[in-house]
C-alpha cells in the first residue's frame, strides 16, 4: 500500500490531502479562489492526480545541511557535523498519527508475547533514565554480550520479525523522496518509546551498520547533543559540543563526520516520544538466514524538477533551506566557534592562525619567499639550467659590467667575486661564464617579484644567491 492507498480508508489522511490539494491548485488560479471566498462564481478547483501530490509534497521537503561544529580530533580541526542533514515536512500530520497508533499497536502486541523473542524489550524502570522500551525488526542488536555468550552486535543466529508494511512504505517514501540514497535502502529498525525522563546515553552506532542511517521523530520535540567527548553529567543528563532540536516528524539524516568521528545522545526527554531508526546492515554481519525484501528492490526515486529560479537550490528534490535553530548547551563552544571563524573545503581554519594560516585578507608578501626560493633553485641550477645558454633576459647594463675584464670592474658597479681557492684562469673563467648565467635567470624571475613587493617595506631588501660547486665555492651579492 501507499501512502495515496491508505488516505481512502482514513478520514484524517484524506483531508491532508485535500488540503495539499487546495494548496496545490491555490498556486495555479489563486484569482478564482479568491473570487470563490468572495462570494463569486469561480470555477471549481482542480483536483491533482495522487502522483500530482505526491510531487507537490515533495518539492516543499525543507532540509539542513550545513550544520558546524569544529573540535580537534587526533591533532586536527574537524567539522564534527558534517553528513548531518535535517529534512522536515516528509510526513504529514494524519501520516504521523498513523505511524503513532501502529507503533502502539505494536506495544501493546509485545505485552501480550505476540511478537517474536526478543523482538519486544520493556525493561523495569529503576532509575531516572532507564528502562526505554525497544522493538526491533529485520535483526536483533545486542548492545552487550548475552547471557548465551553472544557478543555485541547483529545477532547472526536469531531470526527477528520482518518489517512491518507501515514501515516499509516509510522506506519507501525515504527513498523516493531522496533523503536516503537507492544504494542504502533500510533492511531493519528499531522503535524507542521513551517515557518522561528516559534518555539515550553517549554512543556510535555500530559499523554492522551501513552509513547513512536515519531516525524520525514523532510526539514531542525534543534535543539531540554531539560531540567529540559527551560527558555524563547526572541520571539522565548530558554535556556536549552542540544540540541540535528534532522537530515532531523531523528526519535527521546521520552520515559522514556525524555517524563516525561525533558522539551522540538524547538526553532525558521531558514528555512522551517515539522515534524509528532505519538502517542498512552490512552484509557481512548479517543473519545468516536473512533475505532480502522484495518489496524494498528497486526503488525509483522521485525526478528532480529543474529549479525556476538560480537562488533555489541546485537539488530541488531536497526542497528548501530548513531554518532550524540549532542550540549550544556551553558558552565555551559558542566563543571557539566564533574564534574560529569558517573552514576551508579541506576542513581547516581559514581565520585566526589555528594551523598557520594566513588571514584571507592579508596575502603573504613575496619577498619573504625570494631567499628560500633562491637558495633552493640555485642548487638545481648548477647542474641542470632551467632555461637554454642562449635566452635572453633583462639587465643589459649589467650584463656589460659582468663582460669587463676583472681588472676593469669597479667596486661601485654593485658585482663582486671572491674566488675562493681557485688556481688556474681557465677555471675561473668558467665560474664567471656559469655565474653570469645564473644571474640572467634570476633577474627573469624574480624582478617582477621584486617591483611588487617593494612598497611592503620600508628597507630595500638585499638578496642573497649562492651557488654550491664541489670543491671552489662562489658567492655573490646583488645590491638593489
């Protein structure tokens, strides 16, 4: 059954669908809908086809994507939110209160043992905190070793109750609606029914379970806190980097840094709620007589309508921008943020110097790379020339000087040579030759980074290039 199905039988669904209807065609002829509220003879409204609402629907998904939160892991300044998205407006309000009373009908199956074993948890609630009723499906998860020696995890020999239809056509509308990728389709869930003052301590989520995974909220808001190191701070209560609210019938989609590197939990709630976690066990660590359902293959997503406008976003089937107030539970956190300032697309601080950074709006002057540069490519000079014996280049005047014979060079034509230790004239002309060539590259290459960063001092800089031979060695130094 869809969706669309199911409204024919349900009074509520079916006056959300003629609402999103209304709303639907209100676009199309507000200018007879008006006329119709004034008492006028309008034409009678449209009625959209189920896949018209269906599409209708799905445009109006708003998502948040861009969550942040910079801590430093293993020495490096991460996003410790990113592959967070936040998705609101999937199910409607009689959706919701459908799912609500299924997941009540499926409580009230597991009092009465009508649900396979430990397919229904409800343990004794002996403190604040404790005691959150679980129904799993398509798996058992073991969160510690059993009694019959099982270790933590998927529970590879224990056959768990299917999927219920109700939730596989939530599967579905996931899929359909791109909020989860055709290549992560869900094979199993778990339901948490939480009553005031029950929680979900600090945790991962295993890796028998495929990323990403993603859990909806029904009943009642309530926070959810990340962090690289959450810290318990009484029964119940939590410390961490940030919060993050799931409004009632929110899908929050947990990927990337967000599913691996954070830490996450839910805090005592403070009123009843309900949430459905769907995820996609790694076929490696599933049951051993598990198989795949038919009705979960080959799932066609919804097509992305081309956005009108370029202000949209590019994925228009991802809908629009979602604007949730997210919360910080520490002041502390919310100053390192604003210190920190925004991130490269490599995940570093492009603001106040955390990694050595420079400061976007202060570019590194070139002359403070003129030495090294020189110093590095005069040692590769000496052996393999950059440019043909032949070029030409710059600094005609100079030039003529080097040619002087050395009894004729005066000390004010800004070139010396200090011959250390050589013996013979033959060899000294040689050194000349190859300094003059070294020379004639570096006035190509660096003038210009001379003249430009010039104005950046007060003090003309002197530069230094030296050439390292085996045995003699020659230094010269140019006076600008």
């Amino acid at each position: 059954m869809s969706w669309a199905d199911m409204a024919q039988e349900d009074e509520l669904a079916a006056a959300a669908a003629e609402e999103d209807a209304a709303a639907a065609a209100a676009d199309d002829d507000g200018e007879e809908g008006e006329e119709e509220e004034a008492g006028g003879a309008g034409r009678p409204r449209a009625r959209l086809t189920r896949e018209q609402r269906e599409l209708h629907r799905f445009r109006n998904v708003l998502r948040k994507d861009d969550f942040i939160c910079l801590e430093r892991v293993k020495g490096q300044l991460v996003n410790i939110l990113a592959g967070l998205e936040l998705h609101a407006g999937v199910f409607s309000t009689a959706e919701q209160k459908r799912i609500v009373d299924c997941v009540y009908g499926l409580q009230e199956m597991g009092k009465r043992g009508e649900l396979g074993d430990r397919t229904y948890t409800e343990p004794e609630k002996w403190m604040r905190g404790k005691g959150r009723v679980t129904i799993q499906f398509g798996c058992c998860y073991n969160y510690a070793t059993d009694r019959k020696g099982n270790p933590p995890g998927i529970i590879r020999t224990f056959v768990s109750d299917p999927i219920p239809e109700l939730f596989k056509v939530m599967i579905k509308r996931l899929v359909r609606w791109r909020i989860l990728p055709t290549d992560c389709v869900p094979d199993s869930c778990i339901v948490n029914m939480y009553d005031p003052g029950d929680c979900i301590p600090p945790h991962i989520d295993s890796h028998d379970f495929v990323r990403p995974f993603c859990t909806v909220s029904f009943l009642s808001e309530c926070d959810i806190l990340f962090g690289s190191s959450l810290k318990i701070a009484g029964p119940g209560e939590f410390t961490g980097s940030f919060a993050i609210p799931l409004p009632v019938g929110s899908v929050l989609v947990i990927n990337g840094n967000g599913a691996d590197v954070a830490k996450h939990c839910v805090p005592a709630v403070p009123s009843k709620r309900i949430s459905i976690t769907f995820r996609k066990m790694d076929p490696a660590k599933r049951p051993f007589s598990f198989k795949d359902d038919p009705e979960l293959l080959n799932i066609t997503p919804l097509e992305a309508p081309a956005a009108p406008e370029t202000s949209r976003s590019s994925d228009e089937g991802k809908g629009k921008q979602l604007g949730v107030q997210t919360r910080d539970p520490g002041s502390r956190s919310s100053r390192s943020r604003k210190s920190k300032g925004r991130t490269t697309p490599a995940g570093k601080v492009g603001w106040g110097g955390i990694l050595g950074d420079q400061p976007p709006q202060h570019p590194q002057s070139p002359i403070s790379s003129v030495s090294s540069d020189r110093e590095r490519d005069s040692i590769g000079r000496s052996r393999e020339p950059r440019y043909p014996r032949d070029a030409p280049s710059h600094g005609e005047d100079l030039r003529d000087r080097l040619n002087r014979p050395p009894h004729e060079r005066t000390p004010g034509s800004g070139v010396f040579f200090v011959n250390n230790g050589a013996d013979s004239q033959a060899r000294g002309q040689r050194m000349e030759h190859r300094q003059l060539q070294m020379i004639n590259r570096t006035i190509n290459d660096d003038m210009d980074s001379l003249s430009v960063g010039s104005h950046e001092s007060s003090e003309q800089p002197r530069v230094s290039v030296r050439t390292i031979h085996n045995r003699p060695r020659t230094r010269i130094n140019l006076g600008w």
